[in-house]
C-alpha cells in the first residue's frame, strides 16, 4: 500500500518523514506541479506533492491536475489524503477549525480540465459520494486520537479563482448547503475516482468566508492560519496512515465497473 499526500497553500513540504528519493514525472498531460517527494512514514510508503509547486508559484487555476493525480497513479498510489485551505461559510466554523468534507458542490463550472476519459472512449462515473468514506472514517477517528476537535462533514463548495468571492456569493453557498469555500477539490477528487484512487481531504479553515466576518481577506492570513495548524494536520495523517489497511471495503476500487457505455 502506497499513500499520497497533496499539500496546498502554507503546506509546501513534509519533514519528519523519511526521504528516500525525489520523482520528477512527465505524464501523457504534461508536467506535474512539482518533483513527487518519496518517503517512509511508519513503514509506509508516502509521495508527497506541492499542488501549487515548492515555492507556490501556481494559482489554483493553472495548476495541472490532471498530470498531478496521473503521476500519483503511475507511482502505485491508492489513496490520497489532500490538504485544503478553506474559507468557512457556515457560521460554526472558525479559523483553525479542521473539516473533513463529504460533499462537493463544484463551481469551477468544467472550466478545468476535468477527466481522462475525453476520446476512444465514454465513461460516466459514480460521484454520489466524492470523498472515500472508507479514508474519511480513519481521518477522523485519528483526530479523536490527537484530541483535534475535527469535523466530520461538510460541503466544499469549489470556485475557480483565482479571486475570492463575493459577500453574495457566499450567502447564495450558504443558501444551497455550502459550508466551505476553497479552489482545488475540483478536479482532483474526480479524477482520482475516474483512475480509482481514494481520496479524502482534510480542510483547514483559514478564514471566514468573504461577508461572514467585516475584516478583509488576505493571502497572508490564509498561509499563517495553514502553518499554526501544520503540527495538527502532520499528526493526524500520521495516526491515519498506520489505520489504513491493505484491504479496502470502499467502493472507490470498483468504480469503472459499469461505467463504461
Ligand atoms: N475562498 C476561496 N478559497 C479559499 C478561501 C476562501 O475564502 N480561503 C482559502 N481558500
């Protein structure tokens, strides 16, 4: 069993773990966002990768998600634990807060190119549920195990950005379920279904949603919120990788049976 971990904005790299080598991939989509980091973590191979490259030189928009989950995929990836900076919407969550989404509602309006499957063949997959719910249930129980006081759903509502929304926007999220805001869960959980990946993504909320509070966002509030919260996410894919089993009892593995037209 191998894991990959995508880290996004304030999470560039992970120390702690044990480097063995660095993969730097071309795919048939051309070029992910940055070198795949390969690690040990309790005996447990680990391939990390920087969404928006080490030095964060790309905007959610612009980032090659396709190349990044196929690269994942010909490194023998089968599960992949993303982190996302997010914005709360729902009047519970506060800064710091983790959230373990269960639902998507996309808004990048397939402005992003969003599947592998665009020429010989027509698959329709199965996206009821966007998240494993195999991987969510061993994130959270691994919160309860640090004590984090995580949340064990929500709705990612994802925009395209790279602006952040308006006060409107965010009531209209709010009216249709919405309770978080960010830029990168679309397209990475689908494509990582269409190659039959477990996905899961651990949120941190940065900030409060633009109306919910009166402050004005900024980026830099976004990467300090990321970096105090740094030592909680660490812990958490830490005690989930050690939960994770070579069997899976998710429907993620069998998500081109009957897909196909
Ligand atoms: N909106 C969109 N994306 C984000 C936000 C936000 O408020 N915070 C972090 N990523």
């Amino acid at each position: 069993m191998k894991i990959g971990l995508i880290g996004g904005s304030g999470l560039y790299k992970i120390d702690g773990f044990n480097l063995i080598e660095s993969a730097s991939l071309s795919t048939p989509f051309g070029f992910p966002s940055s070198s795949y980091q390969i690690g040990i973590i309790h005996g447990i191979e680990v391939v990390f990768l920087a969404r928006h490259g080490k030095s964060h030189n790309l905007p959610p928009h612009k980032v090659n998600y396709r190349a990044n989950i196929w690269g994942f995929k010909s490194l023998g990836i089968e599960r992949i634990i993303s982190v996302n900076a997010v914005g709360g919407i729902n009047r519970l969550l506060s800064p710091g807060d983790i959230l373990i989404a269960d639902q998507i509602i996309d808004f990048t309006f397939g402005s992003r190119e969003s599947t592998f499957y665009e020429h010989d063949k027509v698959v329709h997959v199965d996206f009821t549920y966007p998240y494993c719910t195999e991987m969510r249930h061993y994130l959270y129980e691994s919160t309860k195990k640090a004590g984090i006081n995580a949340i064990n759903k929500g709705t990612y509502v994802c925009v395209n950005g790279p602006r952040l929304e308006t006060a409107k926007e965010i009531k209209f999220f709010d009216s249709i379920g919405g309770d978080i805001v960010g830029m990168t869960a679309m397209p990475e959980a689908i494509l990582s279904r269409e190659l039959e990946i477990c996905f899961a993504s651990l949120c941190v909320v940065t900030n409060y949603a633009a109306g919910i509070s009166s402050s004005k966002l900024t980026t830099s509030e976004v990467v300090a919120v990321m970096k105090t919260s740094i030592d909680r996410i660490k812990f958490i894919i830490n005690e989930a990788i050690k939960l994770f089993s070579d069997t899976k009892t998710c429907i993620c593995k069998d998500t081109l049976k009957d897909a196909e037209l």
